[in-house]
C-alpha cells in the first residue's frame, strides 16, 4: 500500500495512531517518486514482515519531519525510530524541537557523532536485508513536538521505521 498517492504532488501524510495524529513530511524536490511502504528493507531482522516507509532519493538531500503535535497536550516524549541503508557515503542528521537525540546507535556501515546528532556511512554498502545500515535515533526528551531528519546522500534509499514515543 502507499501511504501517498502516486501522481499527487502532497509533501505530507497523516497517520493515525492508538493516541492520536503523527504527521511525516518530506521536501519532494530530491525523491524519486513518492514515498512507499513496503517490506524489502528488513533491517537484517529475519522474517521481518513488517511495513516501513521507504524513500528514494534522486538528488543530494532531503528533509524528513515527523510531527507530533496532534497528540493528546500537543507533543509527546521520549521518541525513537530507527533508519535503514545509512551507509555508502551518506550522512543523517538529527534534531527536534527540544533538542538533539540523547542516544545515537550506529552498525558495521555508519558511525554515530552524537554530539553533532549525525550518523555516516563509512563508504561501504550494506545489502537491503542487512543490518549493516542500520541506526536508531532516540530523543529521551520531553514536549517534542518536531522531529527533522536531514539525509544526504544522491541515489540513495532510506527507510524509516519502528517509531515509538510516549504520550502525555
């Protein structure tokens, strides 16, 4: 299923959750198509089924922002998603509202930089059902209500996945 409308030129979707609203945006001028949910990107989790939302980039970055601010108080805590296929030479960064990701965890194909809340891939590639790509961004924080991921990185994929906060 695509959680955007192929042909249709929206930014943003909403998707509802148990607790409310979670708005994901991106800037459209670097992907490649819209962005999909799929489960080819399994994170080297074996049988991994589940949905995650992959983009494709077609030019040298993009902006992912995850909103929270339809949740019951207008913003939650505590979040964490992870990113698949941060590796070849691409950089994530990290940032929210309340600040930067408390804890960064990087894998064999990225290093973590948690004070410029950055992960970078170290040149080599990781296949799309390995964990060697993998990061997992938490912001152990309170009243976020933005998270922003800028990922660079030309002809690249990234898939965003597992996201969990805490409500008010």
């Amino acid at each position: 299923a695509n959680p955007w409308v192929v042909g249709v030129s929206t930014t943003s979707k909403t998707f509802s959750t148990d607790s409310g609203p979670v708005t994901i945006a991106y800037t459209n001028a670097t992907l490649s198509g819209t962005p999909t949910l799929g489960t080819g990107y399994t994170g080297g989790i074996v049988g991994n089924t589940q949905n995650a939302l992959l983009f494709s980039l077609s030019g040298a970055s993009t902006t992912i922002t995850i909103s929270f601010s339809g949740q019951p108080g207008g913003s939650v805590s505590n979040v964490g998603f992870a990113l698949y296929d941060v590796d070849n030479s691409e950089v994530a960064t990290f940032t929210s509202n309340a600040g930067g990701p408390t804890n960064l965890a990087s894998s064999l194909h990225n290093s973590a930089d948690l004070g410029a809340g950055t992960i970078t891939g170290d040149g080599a590639g990781a296949a799309s059902t390995s964990a060697d790509g993998n990061a997992y961004i938490y912001f152990n924080r309170d009243g976020i209500t933005t998270v922003t991921i800028n990922y660079t990185g030309s002809g690249a994929a990234v898939v965003l996945t597992d996201i969990t906060f805490m409500g008010k």
